[in-house]
C-alpha cells in the first residue's frame, strides 16, 4: 500500500539552527500539507501546498517557516531559526485532489529544539 | 468550518460496537463529516466520511441525523488496535485550498479486554 514517508524520524536541533524536514508523498497526489503536534496538544494545520505554490496557510506558519517541492518527489519544510517552541512532531500529508476525503498522514518527525 | 462536540473519552469493551458521537448543530448545507483516528502518536488516519446519507466501509459506518446536527462513527467489532483518539471534523471540500482539516481534541476511546 502506498504511503507518504517522512525523514527523520527525530531531529534534536540547538535553538536558532535551521532545520529541513522532508517527506515523500504519495506519487499520483497532486495536494501536499504539513501539520504539527505539540506534545499533548491538538494536530494543527500549517501550510498546505499545490501547483508548486502555497494554496493557504495558518497563523503558525510565519516567515520562519518555508515550503518547497525541490524535485518531482520530495517536500520540505524548513524552519529557519528554531525556537523552542517548536518542538512538536511534524506531520505530513497528500491527498490526491483538494477534493479528496482521505488524506494519507506520514509517521511524523519529531523535532526536539534544545 | 462548524465547530464539532465530542466526549473527551469512552471505553468499550473488545468485540463489541464502539458508538463514538459527534455534535455538529451548527453544520452548514455543504460541509461533510469526515472520521480521522490517531493511534498513540502517529499521523492521522482516514475513517470515513459523508455528506447526509449513511456510509460504511470495511473500517466503520457513519450515521448521520436527518437534521445533520449530529452523527455517530460505530466500529462494530472493536479490538485493541482499535484503542485510539477519534476526530470528527466538518468542513466543505475545496480543491482550491486542499483539506486543511481543523482537528479538535477528540475522544479518547479505550478497548478492554
């Protein structure tokens, strides 16, 4: 069964480093998301991405946060100096269309900032 | 997106139906009911989803109320795996933006044994 893979698994990065997690969506979808999760928090939306530009995003994802489809497969996020706050785990998620009921979630990265 | 009322959490015993409810009375004409479950810490998972009409699917059916204000996600043979967080969540598909789904806390919903 396909799936969408996220790398790494965990990350520990020192507060203010920039930091790149990446995914590989599902190859026939079209709509890429990045989500987030505090630790006993809710699942959060950030950004959601088609046609190589940003379709919408939340209050979240200021300009410390940036999205990019650098080739036909793979999807960043990048953080561009981390704070502690932003620790959470990173959730990625494709869908075939916008349209699309089921959006298909990675495992997740965890990102520790210390 | 309309707001969704959900017990904080519910316990059902294995092998048997696991009645999750959903308030949604604020729910607007266009705006579909989708399932999404997290178990432990992983990504989301799709369950199911409608828009009026009762839906199931080899995971779960979905009861949705003539009046739409409400619904109800039934596992109808619940087990261990099943042990997870249940999100219920409303909101009108649009392949402008994407399913930017709104997750609320949901229902903790634990299988015993």
């Amino acid at each position: 069964e396909p799936e969408v893979t996220q790398t790494p698994s965990h990350q520990v990065t020192q507060m203010g480093q920039e930091v790149i997690l990446r995914c590989v969506p599902i190859s026939n979808h079209l709509y890429f998301y990045w989500y987030r999760q505090i630790l006993g928090q809710k699942v959060e939306f950030l950004v959601s991405f088609y046609n190589n530009e940003i379709s919408e995003k939340s209050e979240i994802f200021d300009d410390q946060f940036s999205v990019e489809r650098p080739d036909g497969s793979n999807f960043t996020l990048k953080i561009r100096s981390t704070k502690l706050e932003d620790s959470a785990m990173y959730f990625c998620a494709s869908s075939v269309t916008g349209f699309s009921a089921e959006a298909f979630f990675g495992q997740g990265t965890r990102l520790t900032v210390v | 997106d309309a707001k969704t009322t959900q017990p904080t959490s519910m316990d059902c015993a294995e092998g048997r139906a696991a009645n999750l409810p959903c308030n949604h009375s604020t729910i607007s004409g266009n705006e579909y009911v989708y399932w999404y479950r997290q178990i432990h810490s992983q990504g989301p998972q799709y369950i199911i989803h409608g828009l009026k009409n009762n839906e199931t699917n080899e995971m779960a059916s979905l009861i949705i109320t003539e009046d739409r204000k409400s619904s109800t996600l039934i596992l109808p043979h619940a087990t261990l795996r099943d042990t997870a967080v249940y999100y219920c969540i409303v909101r009108v598909p649009n392949n402008n933006y994407g399913q930017n789904f709104v997750f609320g806390p949901g229902t903790r919903l634990s299988v015993l044994p």
